[in-house]
C-alpha cells in the first residue's frame, strides 16, 4: 500500500499497526482500544480523500462476532459517506454484509501460502486512487457458499482450490471485472458466517457482478465434496516418509497449527517419530513448553536432563512424552522471517532451545554425539513454522534429516517445497484438526457441508446468502 502510494503521489496519514496470534477471542478492552484509536483520528483527519486499510476478515471480539465488520462500520462513520474506503482482507476471511456495506473495494489474498499480499496491497491503494478520481465506480456482490472447506484442502496450489482460483483469474481478464475474489474461510471460528464466499466488484454493473458471484459460488458448490478432510495420523505420516527413497520428507502437524490458534504442544507426531527410532534423522519444530525450556535454560549448554514435554495446555493435545533430553543450543528465539511468505517480520519464539532427544534409559554418551531428534522446544507459541529460521538459529541442517516435522499447515510450503522430496500432511489430536465433524459449534448458520447431510445451495440466493451494493451515488 505505501508503495503504490508514493508512485502516486498520495500522502498518506498513518494510523496504527496492530496484530495477535490467533488465539480465543479479542477482549472488548483491546478491540475498543485499538477501534478508538483508528475512528478518533479518522475524525480529525483534514481533507481526507480516501482510507485504507489492512484487515484479515475471520476476528472474533467479546461483544462482536465480525472485528472486521464492526470496524468497517464505525470507520465508515468516522470518516464521512462520501470518503471512499478500500481494504485488503485474508484468503481465510469469514466475510459479512457489514464488511461489503461499508466499503467501497475489498481485495483478498488469491494465494495460500499467502505471497501476494504486497500485489493487493498495491491494487487496494491504486483502485482507491481510481474511485477518488473519479474513474472507478465498483459495483459489488457478496455470496456465500454453505461449505466449512477443511483447512488442507484450500492449499491453490493444488486442486480443488487451485481450479477455483484458475476460474476467479480468467473472470478478471475481462476489462469491466475489478474482482472476483474466493473466499476459502476460517472453519474453526464459531460465528454465523463462517464459511467460503465469493466477492465480485465490476465497473458500475451489478448485473455482472452478480453473474461472476453466482459462476464462481457454484463452482465451489460443484467441488464440495473435495472440501473434505482425508489426512494419515501421525504413525500413518511417519511410515509413509520412511517408505520414500528420497529426503527431506516434510510433515506438517496440521491439527496443531498456531497459525490458527493451536497450542503448539500437541504430541502425537513427536510421539510417532520417537517410536520409529530414527534417531539423528529427524528434526521437529516446534514444541512450546515454558516450563522445559525454563529447565534446560537453567541447565545450559551441555546438559543432560530427564524431561516431560509437551501437552500441557489441557487435554485436547495428546499426553506429555518422557525423554532424556542432551541441551545442544540455546537461543533467544529472535529471527527475521527470509522465505516468500511474510518476509522481514521480525519473529520472536522467546526463549528456545535445541534438544536432542531419545526415550529415557538411552545413554549420554549417545546423546552428546548427537544420535537422537533434534527438538526446537520454545517459551512462546507465536507463528507457525513457514520459514527455516526456526531450525537455521539453532544449527540444525534439515537437508541431512530423513523427517523434518513441523507445526504449520500450508504456509510452510512456500519456502520448504522447493527444497523437500515430499511433503505429508498429518492429523492428529489438536484445536486445528481438519475434520471438524466433532467440534461443537452454537452460532453457526445451519445446515453447512460437511456438519449436515440436507445441506441445499440453489442459484437463487436465499436470504443472508447474498448481498448486492449498488454503485454508491455518494461517489457519482
């Protein structure tokens, strides 16, 4: 966005930058905190031309089941109806009326792993640009599709996603489509409208909007069925490694991804790789354990320890492991973010350490000479593992490893694809499972596919399914 503003000659005003892990949900204090501080200077903001802004599209607050929509709303207000307000959204975003009502232009990330973000913060500034001038005059439609996709499966870079996005692309070649933008969703948020949506914006013709909308939405539909989670269970993923000629094999502990609120301790797959004793050739990260890593910190470099880690959060994450843990390296768990997701965010693990692990009973001496699992064990559960920063810091070369295990689900591909001979996604026990079939959920809007088996998605949008706006007269 700030580039695309400075080769436009836009001053802009800035405002505030704020963001979490996921997590539960945003407390009423911060989310009042942070809107406050965006409406109060939108408010006193001088000859103000236009706004934009930066979102994610899935944020849940206390007293909001939309950050995004409240937000949107107030920001609206604040600024006036006849300053035009764009944003970029997540590929993962649950999409309301609220978000499409109160903006003029919303443009989601088309990739996951999510590399495009610079290219729609770009487009986000320059269609704003072109609705202050005059030039532009979106016209948009929301549908909505009843479909909770299972997180593995909205990877573009394979099908069903990947057709989908094929399909999006080619509406875009036709010079009246602004966008025409899939909305994947966050399946884990317990909210209304959780769940795949189609956004179409064109150049003052809700007629094809709605068109591109409903061609899109049925697609989707048509594919539904390859929405469905089919993941190995972490011994499962561990044999089917072991049964490939070529390394690294990369395992991808998506039922406890933090990017989507995971605690980051599950054990299933530690577990699995530990009782196929392949020693020196794998290497995991991450296991969040404050209460190890204050151990062997204490400890140092060197040390030999009898430890109990992970799965301490609460019982949805498997049981602790019992190893005999060699200290290799400690760290600060600070780095810089290198690979083509996110890069340059600063990065902080808190306090981290290398272990090299074996079951207990197993001898120093071997540990010292390095034949077990090298652990990365962390203070903080913070990003996901989509960079090799994580095992880069505390010396470990995952080219030299059979298994390389990670917490992470997708956006890790981006920079461990190119240099892995396969990659396997598992599911184990953890908040992150893709097959959300036992979660319980009390605000979603029913019936949805995969949860219910009389799920009906026709061409004619039922009410709450489909938002049209208009091309505002405020900006004609």
């Amino acid at each position: 966005m700030i580039d695309a503003a400075d080769e436009l000659d836009i001053g802009l005003i800035p405002i505030i930058s704020a963001e979490a892990s996921p997590s539960g949900k945003v407390t009423q204090e911060a989310f009042d905190y942070v809107v406050s501080r965006i409406t109060s200077r939108l408010k006193r903001a001088e000859d103000l031309s236009g706004v934009c802004v930066a979102l994610h599209g899935a944020g849940v607050a206390e007293n909001h089941l939309s950050i995004e929509g409240e937000l949107l709303r107030r920001m609206r207000h604040a600024a006036g109806a006849k300053v035009p307000i764009s944003a970029t959204l997540d590929l993962h975003g649950n999409i309301t009326t609220s978000i499409i009502e109160n903006t003029d232009a919303i443009f989601g990330t088309t990739t996951y792993p999510h590399v495009d973000k610079r290219e729609r913060g770009a487009e986000a500034m320059r269609y704003l640009f072109e609705i202050m001038q005059g030039e532009a005059h979106p016209a948009a439609t929301l549908r909505t599709v009843p479909i909770l996709g299972a997180a593995n499966k909205q990877f573009t870079g394979q099908n069903p996603a990947k057709a989908l996005q094929e399909a999006a692309r080619d509406w875009e070649e036709q010079p009246e489509v602004a966008e025409a933008c899939i909305y994947y969703g966050f399946p884990y948020a317990d909210v209304p409208h959780a769940g795949m949506s189609v956004v179409a914006i064109t150049e003052a013709d809700q007629t094809l909007a709605q068109s591109v909308a409903e061609d899109l939405a049925c697609r989707i539909w048509e594919r539904r069925e390859e929405f469905r989670a089919d993941l190995p269970k972490p011994p499962q993923a561990v044999c089917q490694a072991l049964a490939l000629s070529g390394q690294p094999v990369v395992i991808s502990d998506v039922s406890d991804n933090p990017g989507a609120g995971g605690a980051a301790d599950a054990t299933n797959l530690l577990r699995a790789i530990l009782e196929a004793d392949l020693g020196e050739r794998a290497a995991f990260a991450f296991i969040c354990d404050r209460e190890v890593v204050d151990a062997v910190h204490k400890a140092g470099v060197g040390s030999v320890l009898d430890l109990q880690i992970g799965a301490k959060t609460d019982d949805l994450h498997g049981e602790s492991v019992s190893v005999r843990a060699y200290v290799r390296a400690l760290t600060d768990g600070r780095y810089v973010i290198r690979g083509a997701d996110h890069p340059g965010l600063r990065a902080n693990m808190g306090r981290s350490a290398c272990l090299v692990i074996c079951p207990l009973g197993s001898s120093a001496k071997e540990l010292q000479e390095g034949k077990g699992v090298d652990l990365v064990v962390t203070e903080e559960r913070t990003f996901q593992v989509f960079d090799l920063e994580p095992f880069r810091i505390h010396g470990i070369d995952i080219t030299r490893k059979k298994i390389v295990a990670l917490k992470s689900a997708i956006h890790f591909r981006a920079i461990y694809e190119p240099i892995s001979h396969a990659i396997i996604e598992a599911a184990g026990r953890g908040l992150t499972n893709p097959d959300i079939s036992s979660s319980s959920f009390h605000h979603l809007r029913r019936p949805v596919f995969p949860l219910d088996a009389d799920v009906r998605f026709s061409t004619v949008p039922a009410e709450g399914h489909s938002v049209v706006r208009r091309t505002p007269e405020r900006l004609n």
